[in-house]
C-alpha cells in the first residue's frame, strides 16, 4: 500500500467515525489499524512462491532446501500412499471401506443399551471390526460406511462376542457354524 | 562459505530421503517374502511365485496377501496348518481358479478365532462348516461344470455356442455359484433338492445382476440358467459332502 493510499483510509476511517457520531476516542487507533489491515492486498501463493525462488544471495540456501525437502517428501507421500491403497497393484482395491467410485452410504444400526463397544466385521473390511458409536447414549449403536456396489457377509461385535442376525439384513447364511448377515449395497431401485 | 555448506547438506539431505523412500517401496514379492519370513514356511518359493500369479492376473491383491499373512502370523496355532492355509490358496492360483473366496474365509476365520484346523479342513458334523479345502473343491467343480457347458471355453460336444468371457467376469460366475452352494450345504439342506437348489441360485444370481454396478452382468446370468440345471448342481453337492 502507498503512502497516499494509507492518509486516503486514515481519512476515511475518521470520516465514517464522525459520520457515525463515534466522538469517543477511546479505541479510535485500533479501529483505524484494523480498518487499514483490511485493506492490506495479501500476498497470493505465486507471490510467495516468487519470493522463494527470487535470487537474492542468502535465499539461495533455502530455496534449495524447499525444493529438495519438497521432492522427498511428495516422493515418500506417493510411495506410502501407492503401498497403503494398492492403486498400482493389479488387484484392484484394498478394503473396501477405502473410498471407492460410486459408492453407496450404508447405515448398520444395533440396539445394544449398556454395551461397552459395539464394531461390524465383514467381507469389506477383511473381518477387522469398525467401531459404531452411540453418541446420544440411547443404546443405539450406529455407522455408516461408504460402500461399492457388491454382496457384503458382516456380523456386528458387542463386547467381544458376535451377533450375526441383524433385522435390517436382506439374508443370512451360515459360517464357521454361525450365522452371518449378508447386504445386497447398490441395488437398482432399492437402498443399500 | 556456508551457503554452498548449506547447498551441500540440502542435496545430501535430499538424496537421502529420496534413497530411503525408494527402498521402503520394495517390490509386492520383498514384501510377500520379508511377510511368509515371520511364518517359516518351507514352501515359500512355491507360494511366492503362486501369489505372484495371482498378483499379475488381478486375483489377488499385494494387500490382501500381506493382511492375511501377517493375520496368520498373529494368530495361535501350528506353523504347518498356517502354511497348509496358504499353500491351498497357492494351488488354487497355480489351478487358475479365482482366490477371493478362500482368502475371505480364512480371514473371518481367523477373526473369530476359529481353529486353524476348523478353517482348513472344516467339519462334517453338524452344522456342516466346510474350510478351506472343500471350498477349493466347489470352485474347481464348477469352473469344470462352467467349461463343460461351453461358458468360456469350448469342449467338444459342448452344449450350443461357446460364450467366452473375460476371465475375472468369468470368475465372478464361478465365485457366485460356488459360495452359493456353500451357503445351501452349510445351511443343512438337502444336496438332493436340485430343483429348490435351482431356484434359489437363480435368485441369488438376479440379486448380483440387479446392483447398480452388476457383479453378474444380465448376459452372463442368462447363459447359466440356460445351460445349468438341476442335476448339474446336484451332483456337485453330492461329491462337495463326499468330501472327507
């Protein structure tokens, strides 16, 4: 901001203080600083990044620094990424609570008043228990996943043991001498 | 003086990192090997290069091997029953039939702290629990049942034209059709229901076929209830509960 443009919002910040009938002088400078604060242009990404690469004689150090810690680090953030999600594998997804395209929003509820942990197993997560929660404390235990398209075996974990009869299921089949619930996610003209 | 000092240790601090994350990315095999290591199998080359066919067909997921390995490695048990879970996996790969199914099942076995034995061998009690190796058997007989009916190959004498499909579409069938008779065994119904069988095959496989992404797509379905029948599954009921 120029010189002029600073005395031009001074001025008009007094202005608007007597316009308004603020006579009281008492906070007079912190609402001019903050008024010429809001002014200020802010410096956009490009400028920073400007700044960065600009040739001055001890910049020179840092800006290696940047871009060298930058190329690591995206190289390491692509390498942890590719390992955890499997993208470059040919066996397509992982679990698939990873997100997936045209997923479908699936709510698992079980009534389990005075349980200490409730958490669904199934076929999308390799067996490995999400945890439902109870936020209102009305023993109502819920989640909900972001599911493909697909058939899903699960049984819900309430304080260790199994329950694999949940009234929402479309079917059940037997397992391991149990009985799992089974979802059909993504049917045509019906909810998941 | 100290810029170039700094310009050096930036370079070699980058070099470093850049060293060590491309280590850390090891090959799907390392990380396999490095994996069946914390197991002691003796058959690791025979597994190894089993998975890495499944690996390049898309049967089955480096992450999926990792889980179920390191599962595996957590779990109690004896090592050569842990091993025996893998090698059937590995022969079922190395007998180009799809995977999927076995290593679910030994998953949500090994989540309910099923024996190994149980998850390998299964039971012939009541309710029937069929493990690893009976599940193999049912993918293997309808693969045959599938090729027999001309679905994707094209056997002499093969009923009307030959259909063949992509091979993961083609899996999909078998899977289907295989946990489907899993499902009618393990549920203590008789093997000798071909039609009952029939029918609700037919329902599990327009259940597959109505998702908005199709696991079974319409024409796929269509040739199995033209081409299968009652006897058909039938008969591999009965040699699935003949199975020792």
């Amino acid at each position: 901001m120029r010189v002029d443009d600073l005395d031009r919002t001074i001025r008009e910040t007094l202005q608007h203080e007597v316009a308004a009938e603020s006579y009281c002088l008492e906070g007079l400078e912190d609402r001019i600083a903050t008024e010429v604060a809001g002014r200020l242009p802010r410096r956009g990404l490009f400028d920073r990044l400007r700044g960065l690469l600009a040739p001055t004689r001890g910049a020179r150090a840092g800006q290696l620094a940047v871009i060298g810690a930058t190329a690591a680090v995206f190289l390491f953030v692509g390498w942890f990424i590719a390992d955890r999600t499997s993208l470059l594998s040919p066996g397509g997804p992982g679990p698939a609570l990873a997100a997936a395209a045209g997923a479908d929003q699936v709510l698992f509820v079980m009534p389990a008043p005075g349980a200490h942990s409730v958490a669904v197993v199934g076929s999308f997560n390799d067996w490995e228990p999400t945890p439902l929660s109870d936020k209102n404390n009305d023993g109502i235990w819920r989640a909900q996943l972001s599911l493909p398209p697909g058939r899903y075996e699960y049984a819900f974990v309430v304080d260790g043991r199994w329950w694999g009869q949940d009234p929402l299921a479309d079917e059940y089949v037997r397992s391991f001498g149990e009985y799992n619930s089974v979802r059909y996610v993504g049917q045509v003209g019906g909810g998941a | 003086m100290k810029a170039r000092l700094a310009k050096g240790l930036v370079v070699v601090l980058a070099i470093g990192l850049t060293v060590a994350a491309g280590g850390i990315a090891q090959s799907d095999t390392d990380r396999v090997r490095s994996a069946l290591g914390s197991l002691a199998v003796k058959t690791q080359d025979e597994i190894l290069s089993a998975f890495q066919i499944g690996f390049s067909q898309g049967r089955l997921a480096p992450s999926e091997a990792y889980h179920l390995i390191d599962r595996l490695a957590a779990a109690d048990g004896d090592a050569a029953e842990k091993e025996a879970i893998l090698l059937t996996i590995a022969h079922a790969l190395q007998d180009d039939l799809p995977v999927s199914l076995l290593v679910e099942k030994a998953e949500e076995g090994l989540a309910r702290r099923v024996s190994l034995s149980m998850i390998l061998n299964g039971s012939a009690g009541q309710p029937r629990i069929l493990g690893l190796k009976q599940r193999e058997f049912l993918l293997g007989a309808v693969r045959d049942l599938l090729f027999s009916k001309g679905i994707f190959s094209v056997p002499e004498g093969g009923q009307g034209e030959p259909a063949a499909l992509p091979v993961l579409r083609f899996d999909h069938v078998v899977n289907a059709i295989s946990d489907f008779l899993a499902d009618y065994i393990e549920a203590g119904k008789s093997p000798l229901e071909g039609s009952a069988m029939m029918d609700e095959l037919s329902h599990r496989l327009n259940n597959l076929c109505a998702l908005q992404t199709p696991v079974i797509p319409q024409e796929d379905l269509q040739l199995v209830l033209d081409r299968v029948g009652p006897g058909d599954l039938t008969t591999i009921a009965l040699k699935l509960v003949e199975q020792p």
